[in-house]
C-alpha cells in the first residue's frame, strides 16, 4: 500500500514539474511613453538597438514599429530631460533612450510584448503640470505612469 502511495505521489510531482510556469514579467519594464523620438522607461538594461511596438495618439494608423538606438543624455535629444523637467523625470526611476522612427512621434506608448492588443484602451491626460499615459483593459488600469512637464497646463484628468 505504501508503494501505491509513493507511486503517485512521485507522479504527481513530475507532472507538476513540467507544467509551465508563467513568467513574472514587469509590465513597468516592458513599457513606457514617449515625447518626441524619446522613450522613457523603467528600464536600463535594454539591449541596443531594440524594436519595440509603438502606439501613437495623434496617427491615423496608432500601432507601428519604431527602435530604440541609444541612450538620451540631454534635452537636446530628449524633451524629457529638459532643464526644467529632467530632476523630476529621473527621480521617477525612468532610464530615456533616443527612438528612431518612420515619422516624427509627438506623443505615445511603447512596449516590447502585451497580450490582446484589441482588449486594450491605451490613453493619456494632462494635469496641471503634466501628462499621465496609461493602459486599461476594460477599465482596470493595467500600467500608469507620469510625465513632469515643467510648466502649467489645463487639466484634463478626471
């Protein structure tokens, strides 16, 4: 009787052993917004240069590929490191990169992989002295995160 029991126990775990595992991913790793040609993510291991998959708020046709090519030092390539708002922006974690794409971006979203793409809102409003972009799926709020402008602006968040 004990060999039985020992049986399917040993059995029981090899079949747990080779389910898959889904891997922890951290979705503030795999994403970030930009302005401009600039990617700000939570992210300074990005091996370069890297496609990434690009959702822009003021094109007719939102999702496109664009490459990160290197990292952003200065305002000159980077809005979000501007005198005025570069403490802010690099006090949130984020690490900037230089964004080559097809045509000029103003606003967006980057991301290197998400899942049901057609399930998910991709948004941004500003508050009054910045932007936050954010991705739902059916109103929970998936990733969030705050871009410091520097200067005041009209408040479109509820």
């Amino acid at each position: 009787m004990n060999i039985v029991i020992f049986a399917g126990l040993i059995g029981l775990l090899i079949s747990c052993s080779v389910l898959p595992q889904k891997k922890n991913v951290d979705i503030h790793e795999n994403v970030g917004w930009l302005h401009g040609n600039c990617l700000a993510i939570k992210n300074s291991t990005i091996a370069l240069p890297k496609t990434f998959t690009l959702y822009e708020f003021e094109s007719g046709k939102n999702f496109s590929t664009a490459t990160i090519t290197e990292e952003a030092k200065s305002g000159d390539e980077c809005y979000a490191l501007l005198d005025d708002r570069k403490a802010a922006n690099r006090a949130s974690g984020y690490s900037f990169y230089k964004v080559s794409s097809k045509s000029p971006i103003n606003l967006g979203i980057g991301f290197f992989k998400l899942d049901s793409l057609d399930k998910l809102d991709f948004d941004y409003c500003t508050t009054t002295e910045g932007i936050v972009f954010s991705i739902s799926e059916s109103k929970p709020t998936l990733w969030e995160e705050y871009y410091y402008l520097g200067y005041e602006s009209e408040a479109t968040c509820e």
